[in-house]
C-alpha cells in the first residue's frame, strides 16, 4: 500500500516534472510514493499524507485540482498535506498568492498556504493557441527552480519523518 500521494494537475506538462521530483526526493528519504494525475485519483483514503501541485492559469488553479480539493477537504483534513502551484514565467518568481478558492480549502484543510515554483512555457510543450503565441514572446522560457524544489521536497519530507 503505498503511503505518500503526489497528484497534479496540468495541462503542459511543467508540473507534473515538478511533482515526479518531488516524489522522488521524498522517496529517496525512504517513503513510498504513489504519482497520479489529480484526474486520477478515486479516493485518498489509502494515504497517509498528500502532496498536491497544479499548474497556474489566468491566476486560477486547474479545475480538476480544486475540485479535488473540495471532494476530499474532510478526508485531507485528517492528514498532512502539502501544496504547491508552478506558474511564474521570467525573472520575479516571488511568491504568487493562491486563488481565493485554493487559499480557503487550504485553511479549511488545515495546509500552509501553498508554495510557488517558477513555470515552464516554451514553443516545443506549449498547447493551445495563446500559449503558442506566448511562447514565441518574452515569457518564454522554463523558470522552474531545481533546487528550490528540492530544498521544499526536503522540508516535505522532512515533516514526514517526523509525523512516523
Ligand atoms: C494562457 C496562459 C495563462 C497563464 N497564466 C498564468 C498566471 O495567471 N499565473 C502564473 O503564474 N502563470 C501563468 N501561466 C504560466 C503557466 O502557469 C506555466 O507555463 C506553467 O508552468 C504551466 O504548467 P503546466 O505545464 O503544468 O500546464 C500562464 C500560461 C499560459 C499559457
């Protein structure tokens, strides 16, 4: 049975990269990780904690993440969950505020508020008209921080650890 679930939502691919390497820092810290499209998955039941990443829109969650969230709010309010969002594309990566939405079920869940990595938006993965457009202009490019991402898959992992 596996313990920890990364899910994520995406639409090009950039966060769901983001999940797999946080999945695999925190497996490395000796846990098992299941990774699932957020689409995916029936029921978090089975887990013992949550980690859960979407891919920012319009500066709105990707659907299927949100409702996720509100699906589950009672069932992750009795784990330890994690969130993230991945969408700043160019040189200020600082901390985008999540949806009102996100940062209500969040609270609600009793999870910090979640943490932001740069994006990714680049002509060879962007889907869809305006992202192609987009990534012909000067946001192109893929922001997404490696080592910020590990250092916080630490600290995920880390908590874990602690929660055993
Ligand atoms: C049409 C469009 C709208 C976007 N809106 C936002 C936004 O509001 N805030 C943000 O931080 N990033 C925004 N982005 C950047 C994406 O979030 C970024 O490319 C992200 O890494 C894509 O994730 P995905 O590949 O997992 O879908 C936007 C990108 C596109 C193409």
């Amino acid at each position: 049975m596996a313990e920890i679930l990364v899910a994520y939502a995406t639409k090009m691919g950039a966060t769901k990269e983001i999940a797999e390497a946080v999945a695999e820092r925190i497996r490395s810290a000796a846990h098992q990780v299941t990774v699932l499209d957020v689409a995916d998955v029936e029921s978090v039941e089975q887990y013992k904690a949550v980690v859960l990443g979407s891919a920012l829109y319009a500066a709105r969650w990707r659907p299927e993440a949100v409702r996720f969230l509100k699906r589950n709010a009672a069932a992750l309010a009795r784990k330890p969950v994690w969130l993230f969002h991945s969408g700043p594309l160019g040189d200020d990566l600082s901390s985008q505020k999540a949806p009102r939405k996100v940062r209500e079920l969040a609270t609600r869940i009793g999870a910090e508020q979640p943490a932001t990595f740069g994006g990714r938006l680049t002509p060879d993965t962007a889907v869809g008209f305006f992202a192609k457009k987009m990534a012909q202009g000067p946001m192109s490019g893929d922001f997404r921080d490696w080592n910020a991402i590990e250092l916080w898959a630490n600290h995920v992992a880390e908590q874990l650890v602690a929660a055993r």
